[in-house]
C-alpha cells in the first residue's frame, strides 16, 4: 500500500515539476528582458539565446522560407532589445510578448511577398502565355492566406496569441496553456472563441 502511494506521489510529482520548471524559465526570461529594457546587453544575450529559436521557429511557419525566415528573426530581435522597456511582466510572459511581435512582422512580410509575387504572376502569364485559370488559382491561394492574416490581427491578443501559438507553433492546448500560465479550460475556451470570430471576418471578407 505505501509502495503504491509512494509510487503514486513520484508520478504525480513529475508533471508538477515539469510546470514548475517550465515556469522557472519563464520568469527568468522576464526577469532578463526587464534588466536588457535598463541596456544591460548581457541579459538581452540571455533572452536572444532563449527566444530566438522559437522566433524563427514561428516566422519558418509562417513564410515557408529559411532566408525570409532568419530576416525576420534578427528583425524581432533588434525590435525587442529596442523596445524591451515596453514590455509588462504583469501582462503576460516574456515568450508570449517577443511571439506576438515576431508574428506581426511575419504577417507584415507575408503582405509584402504575397503582393510581390501576385505582380511577378500576372507578369508571367502576359510574358509567357500561360493559362489564366492556373494564374488566378495562384493568386487566389495567396489572396486566401492574406484574408487568414488580416482576420488574426484583427483579433484581440488574448485569442489571437493561443491559435498563433497552437496553428503556427504547433503547441498542444497544455503548452499553449503553460506558456500562457492560463487554465487549460480557459485556453480552449479562447481558441474557439477565436476561430468563430476568424471563421465570421472570412465569411465576411469573401
């Protein structure tokens, strides 16, 4: 019987200490970014090497191009070391807040590549006689992407951040809901709020 409790408590303690940690490390990042907001560049290394990874992980998502990708990286990154004294610890992690402003420049970029390549299609399609149907099924995938872009940043951050964290990050709703440090019953309860109200502005943008 107390082998079994025994047994029971160690389990138990093994996701505890997993939010524990994951926690620790949030806080201690927060704690970085608040002392880079004073120029301490040592601390803003501190939340470089923590955070950028996943930056580029989320505008690799987003742009489906490396190069793209690492542009916006350092992009974010001078951005946060910029602007670092904007931050509120009391608003939301350190993560949630540099991943927020990582997908607005993502999205930014997207714009400016979507419209760049629309022009290089048409441009095409007049140069080299290819089928206008094949163009404009091209050009309508993008225009489709963009309308997905437009509605999330329409959205408010509390349910835009859980589906850019869950779509492009690939997080589960528990980490979604640990990077949060929310309740996984109120991370859901967001995200499908979030997409009725994405679903609705794309109904509405068709």
């Amino acid at each position: 019987m107390n082998e079994g409790s025994d047994a029971a408590a160690e389990g138990d303690a093994g996701p505890r200490h997993g939010r524990s940690s994951r926690a620790d490390r949030a806080d201690r990042v927060g704690a970085l970014l608040t002392r880079a907001a004073t120029g301490d560049e040592q601390a803003f290394a501190g939340v470089y090497e923590a955070l950028a990874p996943q930056v580029m992980g989320l505008a690799f998502r987003v742009l489906r191009d490396q190069a793209q990708a690492e542009e916006v990286t350092q992009d974010v990154m001078v951005e946060v070391w910029r602007t670092a004294d904007r931050f509120r610890p009391g608003r939301g992690t350190a993560r949630n807040w540099v991943l927020t402003l990582a997908h607005r420049r993502a999205v930014d970029r997207v714009r400016s590549v979507t419209a760049g390549r629309a022009r290089e299609l048409l441009t095409g399609a007049r140069d080299r006689n290819r089928p206008f149907d094949a163009v404009a099924e091209e050009v309508e995938e993008r225009e489709e992407r963009r309308a997905v872009f437009r509605c999330l940043a329409q959205l408010a951050e509390h349910l835009r951040v859980p589906l850019v964290l869950a779509y492009y990050e690939g997080l589960t709703y528990a980490e979604v809901a640990d990077s949060l440090a929310a309740p996984a019953g109120t991370v859901k309860s967001r995200m499908r709020q979030g997409l009725r109200r994405l679903r609705e502005c794309l109904e509405a943008a068709a």
